[in-house]
C-alpha cells in the first residue's frame, strides 16, 4: 500500500513538474517571438546637409523650416556638362541636390593614423565615417570603448567611389579592395577601432541604415554582441547612379522633395553620415550612458511579388509595422503619437506609405511627416536620419513642420484616415504616448521598421539639486595634435562662459567620459569665476617621475587652508587626525589645528609655535588628498622642517609621529631667549663665505645661485653691510623670522628636541635624498630623534639633495606641496646648471592670494597634462553625473586634401563638354593627343535619323560624320568653324529601332606636307555590331577655313527652276525617302551647262540640345543638290539611290536660320 502511495505520489510530481516546465518554456517561447530587447540609443553622431555637424543644428534646421538644398559642389563632378532640360539619355534633369557642406575630401590623416597613400585610394565615405563614429561614441561618453565586443552594421546604397575606381582598372594598385569595395565600409570602422562584435555592411538600397539596426537589435539581443554602433553614409561622388535615376523617372526635376503634397513628381537625392550608438538599456542604465531614445522594437520584411520589382506593396508595409509592434509587445498602436515616414516624394511612393500607415494605426489616426524635404533622399542613410529625428521629436517634445506641403496629395485618404501632416511645430499630443516610429523601405522590396520611445519613459532623471557654478573644477581636454587641442580649449572655455547646465556635469563629462590622448590641457576658474586656459602640451612618451618636493616655514598665511577644510572631506579629516595626536600629548596646546587653519586671523603666522606644525598639518592633508586623487610621489626631498612631512609622504612617519616632530620643533624653537635672524643672499655657498663673520653661517644652500644666512641679529646685518659694499647689486632680502634657524641658536634646544622625540617615535628607514646629509641612501642616517635633531640644528643643503635626485631620476615632475610656493626660483636654478637626463618641471599646488581650490586644481591640471595618472573623478568630487551629449565637437585638422581620381576618372567627372547626341562622350582611356570618342546611338534617342531612309532602310547620313568630326574638331580646338578634306565613305551604317550601335570617332595629329600639321587631323569613325567592327568613313578635318578655293563662289541662279515638292517626290521613287526632318530644299535653281545648283536650306536645329555648329539635317541638304546637279536638274536621269563616296572638301562656316548654298561638280566627281 504504501508502495503504491510512493508511485502516486512520484507521478504527481512529475505531472505538476511538466506543467511548471511548460508554463516556463512557453513564456521563454512568447518573450522570444513578442518581445524584443529594448536597446538605449547612447550615442550620435552625424553630418547633414545645411552644415548640420550636431544634433542641435539638425532641429535647429527642422523647427526653423530650413531646406538644404543647393546647387552640387564643384568638387564633386561638372554638374553643366551633365545637366539636360528635355532629360536625354546619359543626362541629369536637375543641378540640385541636398549636399554636405564640408571639404570631403581633407582629412585628419594623423589622428587615425592612416597614411596619405591610403587616404588617397580610399572611399572618402570610410574617413568621414570614422570621424562620425567617433563624435558618437564621445557623445555617449564612452571611454576604453576600442578592443570591445561592440558590433558595427552600416547601410549603404549606391557605390559611387567604386564606379570611380572602375573608370581605370590599370590605376586600382594594392588595398583596393579593402579601400573601395562596397562589402568593406563596416569592416574599415571595425578595423580602425578594433572593435570584436559582427561587422556587416547593409546593401538593402534605401532602407539599408534601418535595416542594419534591426540586425544590431537581434545581435545584442542574442548575445552575439554586447553593443552596436549603426550607421548610414552616403556621398555624391559620380553622376553615374544619379543618371540612372533620372531615367527610371524617379527624381524631381526642381531638386525637391514635397513629400504627400499634390505636387509630388520624385526625390532630390541626398548626403548623409551619421552613426548611432545601441547597447541594452539595462546595460545603460547601469553605466550610467545618457539615454537618448529606447528602441523599443524594429522588423523587417519584403514587399513580395507585386507589378515590379520597385513597386511598393502597402499591405506589407502594414503587416511590417504590425510585425514590429507584435515583437514589441505593444498591443495598442493607437497610443502611438508620430510615424516618420519614408516619404520619399514619389506619386507611388508615398500614396502607397500612406495606405500602409493608414490600414497598420487604424481609424484613430496619426500624425506623420517626413525628414526628407529639409534633408533629401540620403538613401542607404535615410532611415536612421529619420530615427535620429525622431528621438528629438522626443528629447523636445515637440514634432517639427514638413516643408514643401501645402496642397495634400488626393491620392492619400487623409480625412478617412485621420492622417494629419504638420505645416508647424506641434507640441507632443497630450493623450498619446512619448512613442515614434520610423519607416524606411529600399526600392527592392526591402523594408524595415523601428519603434523608439522616449528615455523619460524608461529612465528618471536625478532631481538633485546642483549649482550651476559650484566650487572652481578641473575640467580636462586632451587631443591627438596640439593644433587640435588648441581649437578644443576655445572651444571648451567657450561653452563654459555660455552654458546654463551645472559645471559639476561638465566636469564630469570631461574628465571621465573622454578619452585621454596624448596632447592635454585643462580649463579651471578662479573664486570669481574667471576662466584660466592651460598651454597646450604634449605630453611625454615616458612616464613621470613625480618629486614631491616640501618647502619649509616663511610661506605660511592666514586661511590658508580654509577653502580645503570646507571643500576636502579627506583634508578635513586628516587634520582632525593630527588634533587628536596633539591632544594625547603630555603637553597639548590650548588651540586647535583644523580652527587656526580655518581662520582668517592673521596673529599667528610670525608665532614658530604655530608655523611650524600648521605648515606640516597643511602638507599632511595634501599628500593625503592628492593619494586619494592617486597622486603620490616616486621620491621625495623637503627643505628644512618641510622633510617632515616629506618623510610621511613616502611612509617612515605616520601622520600623528610628523605632528607631534613638528609641534615640538615650533614649541622649542619660541622658547629661545635670544633673538635671531635670517636672510635670503643671491651668492653660492662659496661666495657668501667670504662675507660671513662670527655669529653668522649659511643655513640654507638653497641654489646654485642662491643662499640662506642665519645668526645673530647684529652679524647678519653686518654680513648684509659686507655684500652691499662689496657687491652692491648682489640680492638681499632680511626674512620675516627672529629666530635663527639651522644656526649655532639650535643648540640650545636640540638635546631637549631630541629627549623629547624619543617618547614619541622610533627609529625608521632613511629618506631617499635628505638635506642634512645632502645624498641618497644608503648615505642618508636612520630616521629618529637624533636626525630630526640634526635637521633643527644642521645646515640645509637643499640643493645638492636635489642635484643627487637629479642624476638618478629622469622625467621628473617636481610638485611643490606647501601654502605658497617658495621653491620655483631656486630649483630652477638648479635646472638650469645641473644638466639633468631630461628637462625637469615644477608644478606649485597653493598660491598666496589666490583661490585654494583653483590654485590645486591647476596644479593637478598641469599633473594631467605631464603624462601624471590622476583620479579625475575624485578631484572633482563627482560620482554618476549627467553626461553631457552637447559638448563641442572634436576639432578635427584638415592639413590635406586626400583623393587619389585616375586621369580617366577625371575625365569623365569633369568633362569639359556634355555627352553629344552623335558624337558621344570621350573615350577616358584616349590620350589628348590622339582623342577618341564613343557613343550608343539609339533610334530612341536621336529619332528625326528616321526620316533618312534609302532602299527602305534606315542609313546613318554621310552629313552625320561631318558633323561628328566637326563637333570633335570643335571640342580640341574650341573654333565652331571647320572644313573637312578628303572624305572617303567605306559602308553604310544601317540603324534598327531598338538596336543600338556602338560608333568610335578616331582623331590623329596628320601629316599634309613633310612636317606635322598639328592643325590638320585625320580621322575615322567605325561601329560594333554583333561583335563586328566596321569602318565607315575616314578623311580629314581642320578647325577654321581651308585654303579659300577662288572659283568657290555663288554664281547667278540659272533660270531652270525645280520645285521641291517634285524633287522629293523624284528621289523617293527612286528609293531615297527623306522624312520631314531632311525636306529642306527650296527656290532651287539648276545649271546643267556650268553644272552647279543652288537653293534654299533650312537650317533649323531640330530641337537637339547637342552642339551642331550647322545641323547634320543642313549638311545632308547640300549633299542632296550634288546629286540634283549629277543628273541635270532632271530626276528621271537620277541613276541609282545614294549618296557620295567621296567629298574632296566641305568647309562649315556660321549661318543664320535660312542660308543659300551651292553645289558645283568636277570632273572627278568631287564636290
């Protein structure tokens, strides 16, 4: 039985366990097909048309209804020779285009270390990527963000900068593929920053940006990467895809885009570079990034089969919005405020977008607009232009006007639909959601959409209070050049005379969410609020070797620890430290240090009981600021009592021993009796001994240049009387003591000093270069009473310890701790003739009369400049502060200009004449000398060629090759005028509609005498038909006017007349049927005796926007009357249909609309 129970039991369990497991499993199975991750977008970073370079100037651009339209760059390529009003083949229809403002094609080849070489070859979307990407990581705040697992997924669309390289395939040379193949724009960003997630360039045409974020939200969301930048570019380098475009119809000829308005009639095309930065929210969060937008969703899909392959589908634009929403786990779309559209500006396009947003957000509308008629059409960039406009939408929250939109376009259900476009600002709906979304589709079909809400709605913003000035900080810039770090120190000062927001923020953002490059400066203010500007210094490949150097009394000044007692919490409690030390004395003083520090009562600064352990206190609450700081010396050296604290700084006295040898030491040295003094020489040691007498000695060697005397009153004065009458002009300044220290005085004290400090201390390891002994170890005696007692009474020998320290330590950084600096002038003398491995460098932490905070964070700004590691953060004083996105941009050098273009690609780029409906465009491998030109003729293109017809079939004019080598002629020499000699036609070109024919023209300098005739060129011109070349005429050509022929002139008409209705009418029984196009012959006269004719021709141009200096349609009529005077003027002796082999010389000359023209025939049957 209870076996039984067991199994029941057993099963029971087992049972209830399936069904926990299956709840599970099945809500894992619903958060992974409803849900996605929501990502924070971090980072963003952009370049727009309008001089647009942030994010502030792009809504500046948007509220303030600015167009960026503009004429295309001179740079980019000659837009006039490929600008066509009636949009012929091979033309653009529009000079306008939405372009960047900026130099492309300069970079700042230094600081991402890429050689001018490679710059040159490189797609200059790759470099102005790279600066894009990391204004973007900066505006996030990201720090040590190289050699992470940060994904990289760019959209591109068009291929500009390979069709380039493609114009000279012998010109490619080694790294083309890397720096112009259309796969490696992601792959060169995540190279440059060596980031380790997916790389992966997007090619989904217009929805490629967009796209890519949907595969960065899948990466981070299945852990394939931990973050993502997603970017877009796009850059108008070549007219190529342009043209292309131009013939599917699909850009507007105004350069315009009017999205949803009547007057739709295509897209102007665009330039963008931008870049977001994408890591999970709760990532985010936790890391304290600024959150600029969670995306909350994103899908994409296809437009399936429709009438064609750019034929948008609205119900897959809806069933991708609804798909997006469904995996966002957002069930109500109504609450949705705004939708950024497409909107490219096409008639299909946008009623087809309208349709899809109509039937996805329902019968309660939405509002909708685009950001393509301020920016245009950027195409593998667009989507994410979209989404960066969106998350301003909601930063403002407000959705800027669309321009361009005054009539609604009728095809778009705006009523029915409760579709609304703004024509201006709107403030956020109050009965919706902080909630956009963006669409983007790419003309094959791709489609992508993504849902982004506001931070605020995921995120609360801290609501402490912060003063907008707070105590003076540090705020740190640094630079890969010193010119940039110029240019970002104005920049910085500037934005903190101007800002509003609290400078704790600033500080913060600058000191610990920047990189720190090798050339620093820093920014700091006085009490008052001025603005102080550090040089700007590179600092040192090797690493410093900071001296903390301790100067002795004589600086001291009432409050001069004031504003650290308030402002240091480590200061403060430092100081209390040593009270407590002093209290536990036998003998403790009535008075405190952290009050006498605190106050501004001037009476004890002249007292040694007092300046003594307060100058030592001081130094001792710096040294433990500055370690908390992680600031702390390599060595350290003290001037007289200053070794005191010099001693606690390296850690052989604790903070209670150093007091209570410094309280002791002051305590003593008022007890004399006798009075003293002291005074400060410019001598050395040598010389001043000269002047010494009894009762005076040197006290201090302070420099090579400089000394201390000590003694009685009465001797040092007399010492002083000696040096003014010997060396009048020597330095001599009587210090401000009454007692004499470091003199035969001590001795009076110095065995009590010492029976004293023995309660006290023991005996602990020497100091690395001391002043007694004036060496390093192991020189330097054990530190106990007995050398604290040397100290008092020995001599200073200040500068041969620091000569000492000099020889043994390079890069040394010399950081005076004390309440004023006093040491300057006699370590620079030491400087200067000790030869040291490397220029030394003095910092002074507090200045006499100036503001204490500001006078420390100068001397830690100057640390950080030295190369020195500093807490940035700890100085300051912050913890999770607001990251500033706003701050100025990083300011790039632009030494050089970078693009490598082939003389081919130059030449088509910036041809010099647009392409001719005959002649064609030049052949870019052709050298100068020897030109050639290449055309696809078409029948579409050129169609009145239809009216020349012989035998029924369609013959290319013999007048079409003069006028091909006249137009060839023209565009070498610049003359309209010219003659052609000697022209031999070998077969006739037969033209088929819709067959296109592949026409070579060929000049070559001639020779028509002995010598070249650099004037005369000779000429052929052949096609390709099924793979067959023919060669239809040669001859040769001159600009200007032949050798004039005298018997070249109009003779009297002759009175035998033809009407050319006849005459037409003849030539086509006999199979030369002329069109309208070559029906140009009138008033002919013929005279068969002189055999000659003359007539009227038309000389209209047939409405070609091709140059013709006369129209080949005018040629061919004068060819005509050569066969009218052959015959006599009498059609019926017209022998067979043609035209002629030869033409020994045709000279073309400027003519009005009507012209005369003459025909005579020679006995060689020339003309």
């Amino acid at each position: 039985m209870d076996f039984i129970v067991i199994i029941v039991r057993i099963i029971s369990y087992l049972v209830a366990l399936y069904q926990f497991l299956r709840t599970k499993l099945g809500s894992l199975r619903v958060t992974e097909t409803t849900t996605s991750c929501p990502l924070a977008i971090v980072g963003i970073g952009l370049r727009l048309p309008g001089g647009v370079k942030n994010d502030s100037e792009f809504w500046d651009l948007l509220v303030n209804k600015r167009c960026a339209r503009k004429e295309l760059p001179a740079d980019r390529y000659n837009i006039d020779r490929f600008d066509s009003e009636s949009g012929q083949r091979g033309s653009l229809r529009c000079k306008y285009a939405y372009c960047l403002d900026e130099d492309i094609s300069e970079y700042d080849a230094e600081f991402f270390n890429i050689s001018p070489v490679e710059l040159a070859r490189m797609d200059p979307q790759q470099p102005l990527l790279l600066k894009v990407v990391w204004e973007c990581m900066e505006s996030g705040g990201q720090v040590a963000w190289q050699g992470k697992d940060i994904g990289c997924f760019v959209g591109v669309s068009g291929e500009d900068w390979l069709d380039i390289t493609r114009k000279d395939y012998q010109n490619l040379g080694q790294g083309r593929v890397g720096d112009t193949g259309d796969f490696a724009i992601a792959n060169r960003v995540s190279y440059q920053y060596d980031l380790r997630g997916p790389s992966c360039t997007v090619r989904t045409a217009c929805s490629s940006s967009l796209v890519g974020l949907h595969m960065a939200q899948r990466a981070i969301a299945t852990g394939r990467c931990l973050s993502a930048i997603v970017a877009g570019a796009s850059l108008l380098l070549t007219p190529t895809y342009t043209i292309a475009m131009t013939e599917e119809r699909a850009l507007s000829p105004d350069g315009k885009c009017k999205t949803f308005d009547a007057s739709v009639d295509g897209y102007a095309r665009g330039e963008a570079i931008n870049a977001i930065y994408v890591k999970k929210l709760e990532d985010a969060i936790r890391d304290n990034d600024p959150i600029r937008g969670v995306i909350r969703g994103t899908s994409t899909n296809s437009d399936g089969k429709t009438t064609g392959l750019s034929t948008p589908s609205a119900e897959a634009q809806a069933e991708l919005i609804l798909k997006a929403y469904e995996q966002a786990g957002i069930s109500d779309l109504s609450q949705t405020a705004y939708i950024e559209a497409h909107g490219t500006g096409t008639t299909v396009g946008d009623r087809t977008e309208a349709a899809g947003i109509a039937k996805a957000f329902g019968q309660k509308g939405i509002i909708l607009g685009a950001v393509k008629p301020n920016l245009g059409h950027s195409e593998g960039a667009s989507g994410l232009t979209g989404l960066i406009k969106a998350v301003l939408a909601l930063e403002h929250r407000q959705i800027p006007p669309n321009i361009h939109f005054s009539t609604p376009n009728p095809g778009i259900p705006f009523e029915e639909a409760r579709l609304k476009v703004p024509t201006e600002t709107l403030a956020w709906p109050v009965n919706r959601m902080e909630r956009v979304s963006i669409n983007s589709f790419g003309i094959g079909g791709v489609n992508a959409h993504a849902i982004v809400e506001s931070a605020p709605s995921y995120v609360r913003t801290s609501k402490r209070n912060k003063d907008s000035k707070g105590r003076p900080y540090l705020y740190v810039v640094s630079a890969d050049s010193t010119e940039s770090l110029k240019a970002r120190l104005d920049s910085t000062k500037e934005y903190l005379a101007t800002s509003r927001v609290p400078t704790i923020d600033i500080a913060y953002t600058l000191c610990h969410r920047r990189d720190h490059m090798v050339c620093r400066g820093f920014v700091t203010s006085d009490d008052d609020g001025q603005l102080a500007v550090s040089d700007a210094r590179r600092s040192p490949t090797k690493h410093p070797s900071l001296v903390f150097v301790f100067n002795g009394q004589g600086a001291q000044w009432a409050g001069m620890a004031a504003e650290l007692l308030q402002n240091f919490p480590s200061f403060r409690s430092s100081i209390r430290r040593m009270d407590l030390a002093l209290t536990a004395l036998e003998d403790p003083p009535s008075w405190t240090i952290i009050d006498t520090l605190a106050s501004t009562a001037g009476c004890w600064t002249s007292k040694a009981e007092f300046v003594q352990p307060l100058c030592t206190a001081l130094q001792i609450g710096l040294v433990d600021v500055l370690a908390e700081w992680n600031i702390r010396p390599a060595t350290v050296v003290g001037h007289s009592s200053g070794e005191i604290a010099a001693a606690y700084a390296m850690g052989s006295l604790t903070a209670e021993e150093a007091i209570t040898i410094a309280f002791y030491h002051g305590k003593l040295a008022s007890s004399l009796p006798v009075r003293g003094a002291m005074a400060a020489v410019g001598l050395n040691a040598q010389e001043a001994e000269e002047f010494l007498v009894e009762g005076a000695v040197i006290a201090c060697e302070n420099s090579p240049q400089s000394v201390t005397i000590s003694g009685d009153v009465d001797m040092v004065e007399a010492v002083a009387e000696k040096i003014k009458l010997s060396r009048p002009d020597t330095f001599y300044r009587r210090l401000r003591f009454n007692i004499a220290y470091h003199s035969h005085h001590m001795k009076a004290i110095g065995g009590a000093y010492r029976t004293i400090l023995t309660k006290y201390i023991g005996t602990y390891p020497p100091l690395p270069y001391s002043t007694v002994s004036a060496s390093s170890q192991p020189g330097p005696p054990q530190l106990g009473a007995v050398y604290w007692q040397n100290n008092l009474e020995s001599p200073v020998r200040f500068s041969s310890a620091v000569q000492s320290l000099l020889k043994d330590t390079g890069n040394a950084v010399f950081l005076e701790l004390g309440p004023h600096t006093t040491l300057e002038g006699p370590l620079r003398q030491i400087f200067s003739t000790s030869r040291p491995q490397s220029s030394p460098v003095h910092v002074s932490t507090l200045a006499r009369r100036k503001g204490l905070v500001s006078s420390l964070m100068v001397a830690v700004g100057h640390l950080y400049t030295l190369g020195v590691d500093v807490n940035l953060g700890l100085v300051n004083g912050t913890g999770d502060e607001t990251v500033l996105t706003d701050l100025p941009l990083y300011p790039w050098q632009k030494r050089t200009a970078y693009r490598a273009e082939s003389r081919a690609t130059k030449k088509w780029n910036f041809r010099k004449f647009p392409h001719h409906e005959l002649l064609g465009s030049p052949v870019l491998e052709a050298s100068d000398l020897e030109p050639a030109w290449r055309n696809i003729l078409r029948l579409e293109d050129v169609p009145w060629l239809k009216d020349h017809r012989v035998g029924g079939d369609i013959v290319f004019p013999d007048a079409e090759y003069v006028a091909m080598v006249g137009e060839a002629i023209r565009r070498i020499t610049g003359i309209p005028e010219y003659t052609v000699h000697q022209l031999h036609m070998n077969n006739a070109l037969l033209l088929q509609a819709g067959t296109p024919v592949e026409l070579i023209t060929n000049l070559r300098p001639a020779r028509t005498t002995s010598v070249s005739d650099s004037a005369v060129y000779g000429f052929t011109i052949s096609s390709l038909t099924n793979e067959h070349w023919t060669k239809h005429c040669t001859g040769l050509v001159r600009s200007g006017m032949w050798a004039r022929n005298p018997d070249c002139r109009l003779v009297d008409p002759s009175p035998r007349r033809m009407d050319s209705i006849v005459w037409y009418r003849a030539l086509s029984t006999r199979g030369l049927t002329y069109g309208p196009t070559f029906h140009g012959l009138d008033d002919i006269t013929v005279d068969p005796i002189r055999k000659n004719a003359i007539a009227t021709v038309n000389a209209k141009s047939q409405g070609s926007e091709s140059f013709y200096h006369i129209h080949p349609t005018v040629i061919d009529q004068g060819l005509q009357l050569k066969i009218l005077v052959k015959c006599g003027g009498k059609p019926r002796k017209i022998e067979r249909p043609g035209v002629p082999k030869t033409i020994t010389k045709i000279q073309i000359a400027r003519v009005g609309k009507a012209l005369r023209i003459q025909v005579s025939v020679g006995a060689a049957d020339g003309a």
